[in-house]
C-alpha cells in the first residue's frame, strides 16, 4: 500500500476564463473542483495506476470534508486528522484564450502541537500498513520541517522506502534525514548550494553530492527537457517526445506518483524511470490536474529516451 502525507490539503478550483481581464468583471465558462495539495495529487494518480492508497494530512471544516468525499469518489481510501478552522481553496485561473495560468494559492490555517501529536501517532498507525510513503507540498501554519523529519525517520525506522517532494527550507531542513528519494529542479538545487550551475556535468555533480549524503535516489527535474535520475545503479537522462502540452501543473506529483509505483513493484531502475516520465507526460495531456489516461500513459511509454550516463563505483 501507498500512504501519501498532504499536510496543508486543499480543494483545487479550476475556472477556464476566456482572455482574462485584470481589473474587470470576468464570466466563468467553466468550473471544476477536486482534493488537491501535491500529496492528494500523487494519490489519485497512483490509484489510476492500480495501487490501493491511503491520503492522510490535516482537513478541517467543510471544505475539509469536500477534500475527503472528493478523495473517496476517486477511489482513494481517507484517513486525515480533523483540525479547527478551515482547509484552504487553491484556484488556478485557465485563459483558454491566451492559454496561460494564474494560481492563487490559499495559505490555510494553523495547527497547534496537539494537533500535530495526533497526526504523528496516526501516521505511525498507517506505517504499519505501508510499502510506500510520500510526504509532499507544505506544511500548515503552526507546523516546521521537524514534522517532516521525524516522519522520514519513522519511516525508515520502520524500513519503508519515503519520497520527499518539497521545496526552499523544508527541502534543505529535511536533507539531512535523507528521505529514499528527493525531485529538487535546477533552482531547488542551486538554492541548496547557494550557487548558479552553468551545465548538466556541474547539475550532476551536486546532484551525485545530495546522494553521498545518505539519499538513494536523485530525481533532477528539467521541465520540458525531461528529467535526470541519479540512483544506486548509476546516472539516467530521461527525455520525453513533443506533446501536446494542456496543463503542467501536477506534472511533478505525477512523476512522484510513477517513482511510488514503480519502487513498490520493485522494478529495474530503468523501467521506474520510464514509468515515471510517461504518467508525468501523460498529465500535461489532460486539462485536469493529478490526472492521466492509461491510453496516453501507453502510447509515451516506448518514446520515452532513456540513457544511462554513468554507473556508479
């Protein structure tokens, strides 16, 4: 099983807005909503993927239980802890004329300490089911990267493989708990070593120096360019082929999502790459966000270029 931890869940709001106005009244031509947070994202693809999931995190009041029923019709097993106050609502704004996105992203509301005890005790309660761990996204008000620390730890205490996708001081805090699998992008990476990096060598080479510190698994995001893997058996390019691109956002939960399957099924590390990149590709096919259709996930899956750069000593 595969326990995916959102702690700052939200409800996703997608409004389609034909050329969008600043500063004017602008007519909805479409609205849709679903359980969102990066974590909620991984889940509902894993799920497409075949896998039986379980979403914890922190919801509170009715947009909380939007967040659960909306999961639950997903096929996603629920078990989040109920905090006072209210979950946030994310909006992302498609210009279906300009083709851009604006996301205005809620900051959500706090949690105390012991609301903070009681997701530790019910995450250490669901390790004993899990293959699989992915903590993802932010964590709410009232909370620091210790929560994420310690739930590495616990984690790998328990020997259950956890990937770790987040960001700036969360991303640098957790580094030294060295989580299976970090997804830094080049600007995650050079904020990491207060440094710019001119070329792939240079990104490999930091990316080689996160592994030494205990972190099995690299996963270097280049957008559009694919993606490189640094892992136990060596160094992978990952490239996908042109698409055509609808909606990116979720792409990197995807990917997560691909790295989850694949590491659960035990597959050659090849094989998760290539999973990994198609389902990611395949969501920037969908207008939906933490969504892909197996049918676009078969067709990628053989185009997707994959070279092994270097093996390790």
């Amino acid at each position: 099983m595969i326990i995916t931890v959102t702690l700052n869940a939200a409800v996703d709001k997608r409004y389609e807005i034909n050329n969008l106005q600043i500063g004017k009244v602008n007519r909805v031509n479409k609205c849709t909503y679903a359980a969102g947070g990066k974590g909620l994202n991984v889940a509902r693809v894993a799920t497409i993927a075949g896998e039986k999931v379980v979403a914890t995190g922190f919801v509170g009041g009715h947009t909380g239980n939007l967040i659960e029923q909306s999961a639950r019709e997903g096929g996603i097993e629920t078990d989040f802890v109920h905090i006072e106050g209210e979950s946030r609502i994310c909006i992302n704004i498609l210009d279906t004329f300009n083709m851009t996105q604006t996301e205005v992203l809620e900051g959500g509301t706090s949690v105390t300490g012991d609301d903070l005890d009681r997701m530790l005790h019910r995450y250490t309660q669901l390790l004993e089911r899990a293959d699989i761990v992915t903590i993802s996204g932010s964590v709410p008000k009232g909370a620091s990267s210790q929560v994420y620390q310690t739930m590495i730890g616990l984690a790998k205490s328990a020997k259950i493989a956890v990937l770790l996708d987040t960001s700036g001081q969360l991303l640098e805090d957790c580094i030294e708990a060295a989580p299976t699998l970090i997804k830094p992008n080049q600007d995650e990476i050079e904020q990491l070593f207060g440094q710019s990096i001119n070329d792939r060598e240079e990104l490999i080479d930091k990316g080689l120096e996160l592994q030494k510190k205990g972190i099995p698994y690299v996963v270097i995001s280049l957008g559009g360019d694919g993606s490189i893997m640094i892992s136990p058996s060596g160094v992978y390019e990952a490239r996908v082929p042109d698409i055509e691109v609808v909606n990116t956002v979720g792409c990197g939960d995807a990917m997560l999502a691909g790295f989850a399957v694949g590491l659960k099924r035990h597959w050659e590390e090849e094989e998760i790459l290539r999973f990994a990149s198609s389902i990611a590709a395949a969501n920037a096919m969908r207008v939906e966000t933490g969504f892909y259709l197996p049918e676009d996930l078969k067709n990628l899956y053989h185009k997707i270029k994959i070279n092994k750069i270097k093996g390790q000593n």
